[in-house]
C-alpha cells in the first residue's frame, strides 16, 4: 500500500510538471515510427505541433500525452466533462471526426485546420489502413494508426509519446498504465479456475451489450470476467461479426442468468435493481449490480481508449470485494467504497487530464453523488 502511495505521489507531481513546463520542439526529420502498434501513412517529416485526432479514442490518447497539440474534440464534450479537465483541454472547439463511416468533418475543414499529422486508435483492420491511406494521399497529411488494444495501452502511450516528441510525458503516464495491468492480472489469476460471468448492459434500458472478443468488452474480459454475450456468429470472427455491440432481447439476458451486471449508463443500475423484470436475473437478486462512473470520458468504453485504465481500477476494485464475498451493492454504498473510488479517479485525472486540484466532483460524476 506505502509503495502504490508514494508511486502515485511521484506520478502526480511528474503529472502536473509535464503540463506546465515549456517544451523546445525538434524540426528535424523522422523516421517512421516502430513498432506493429503504429502504422504510419505518408511522410512524416517534423515533430508535430499540430495534431488533429480522427475519434475519440485517439482524442483522450493526445489529450493525456500532449494537450497543448491537441486541435480540438472530435465530438461535443459534457460541461461535467470540461470541468474535470485541464482549462487547456477544456477551451478546446469541437471539430468533428473521420473515423469509420460516421465522418463529420469535410476534407476542406480538415485542410483549413493545417494540422501537421492525424491520429486514429482503435482496431486496426483493412478498412482503416484504406482509409487511413487515401486520405494521407487525398491531402498530403501525414496519417497514423495505433492499435487500441487494452493490454497494449503502455506501448501505446510510449510509442506515440516518441512520435509527439513527448517521451519524458509519455513514460510517467505508461508507467502507470504498466501498474495498473500489473494490478489487473493478479486478479485475473485469482478467476481462472471460475471467473464470475459478466454482462455488460448498455443504453437506457440494458439491453445493448458488447459482444464476447470485442473492444466494447475488452475491460471486463481483460480481468478475467467470462462475457456472457456470445454473438450468434460467435466463432466465425471472435464473435464480432456484425459490429463489437448490439442489441438483445431481455429473454436472451436471463438465458444467460450472469453472476454480475456491469453498466456506465447513468441511473441505470438503479433502474436494473428497481425493475420487478430485472429480479429474476442471478445478479440482482444477489444485488450484485455494479454502476460505473462516465465522465469525464466512460470508464468502460464510451470511448475504448487509454480512459479504460481508470475503469481497470476501479474494477479491479470490485472483483477484490468480489472474490472476499462482498456485496457489490452494498459495497458502493459504504463511505470506504466511496473514498477508495474516489482518490483513484482523482488522482488519475489529475494525471492524465491536468483536472485541477481544487475541481469539485461534478453532480453524479462519480455514480453515487
């Protein structure tokens, strides 16, 4: 415990001297970055100052390693949101996005902003390096994809660290990646013999889940949590055929009968646990219903991005209280629970995100406020 304190304390302080200390960039020529975790598109010829990020994963990457080359939010930021960020990162516009096929940024906009390279995180598959390629050479921007794996987030950081020209900023912040998969994985091997078996609920009534192998439900099943939600295609791709979520119908969800039901959509535990539907389900019988923190970005996906790490904790957490045979409802109900949460969500988004240190906690920033 005095170990895991004083790294948090040398990290928070590293943290804060990385937002505010001025930084010389370097103009001269690079190489392509190394590594399978980015794959770069056109030619990057200088250190970037101007970055512009496909999607939100990559946004919450940048913002964390270099926020001051950030050019703006691929979608519209929560005023509870802003407030748990750096007034750097919170000033900045709303841009639009290119990733996948939900573009909302013309190639003329994207022009106008004159950024010097775009960076994409995410899966990275066929359909992203075509359009990671034609867009490089629709526009001459130089065009970076990096591998959105949970398990990779400390390389990932490392990696495009070096690229940014941020390596000091981009080690502090694996290094407490690095502890916290470290943490992760020992709860992993306490579940081999019989890991609890999940279901993540999404949307407003529960019944949109992340499919099994999907980075929607990398989280959980990185912990050792057996995702109930196999895709009907299950096998054929990882169980991804047909996108990483969808829908379901509540007889599907009982079917399944999960142990624990996790959720980051606001209220909507409280809706599972009230629902007389909902009672027949194994887990809220057992009030073993876990209500998970979203803002300033979720903290399961919502985005699936290097935000994760703060969820991995906060789960890691749970599945502690789980395995001692606590009660998960109860749990978040204790002033102990609350404080554990709290100082870790604190502390990481001081870190990551520059959250000044006298920021008041958002109304319902943390679930049970």
């Amino acid at each position: 415990m005095m170990q895991r304190r004083r790294f948090l304390h040398t990290a928070l302080a590293a943290g804060v001297a990385a937002y505010t200390a001025p930084v010389a960039w370097a103009r001269t020529p690079l190489p392509p970055p190394s590594g399978a975790l980015l794959e770069l598109f056109g030619s990057l010829r200088h250190t970037p100052a101007r970055v512009f990020v496909a999607g939100p994963p990559a946004a919450v990457l940048v913002a964390s390693l270099a926020p001051e080359k950030l050019l703006g939010w691929p979608s519209r930021l929560s005023d509870e949101a802003r407030s748990m960020l750096s007034p750097q990162l919170a000033a900045l516009p709303t841009l639009g996005r290119l990733s996948g096929r939900g573009s909302s940024i013309t190639t003329e906009a994207l022009l106008a902003l004159r950024p010097d390279v775009i960076v994409d995180v995410g899966t990275i598959d066929d359909f992203y390096r075509s359009q990671a390629k034609r867009l490089a050479a629709q526009t001459g921007i130089p065009y970076v994809l990096v591998d959105g794996r949970l398990p990779e987030s400390a390389q990932q950081l490392r990696q495009l660290g070096e690229l940014l020209g941020v390596p000091e900023r981009a080690q502090i912040l694996a290094s407490y990646a690095e502890q916290s998969l470290l943490q992760a994985q020992a709860v992993r091997a306490q579940w081999q013999s019989h890991p609890p078996r999940v279901y993540l609920a999404r949307s407003a009534d529960g019944l949109e889940t992340g499919w099994r192998g999907s980075i929607n439900a990398e989280l959980l099943e990185y912990l050792g949590a057996e995702n109930v939600a196999t895709h009907p295609s299950d096998g054929e791709q990882d169980g991804r055929v047909g996108g990483s979520i969808g829908r379901i119908s509540f007889e599907q969800v009982l079917a399944w009968n999960p142990d624990l039901i996790v959720t980051q959509e606001a209220g909507l535990a409280a809706r599972i646990r009230e629902s007389s539907l909902w009672r027949s389900i194994r887990a809220v019988q057992n009030d073993q219903v876990l209500q998970s923190p979203h803002v300033p970005f979720g903290w399961i996906d919502a985005p699936p991005g290097i935000n994760r790490l703060l969820g991995l904790r906060w789960l890691t957490m749970a599945l502690q209280d789980w395995q001692k045979g606590g009660n998960l409802g109860a749990a978040q109900a204790s002033s102990t629970w609350q404080a554990g949460v709290q100082a870790q969500a604190r502390a990481f988004c001081t870190l990551f995100y520059g959250m000044p240190s006298a920021a008041p906690w958002p109304p319902g920033a943390l679930s049970w406020s």
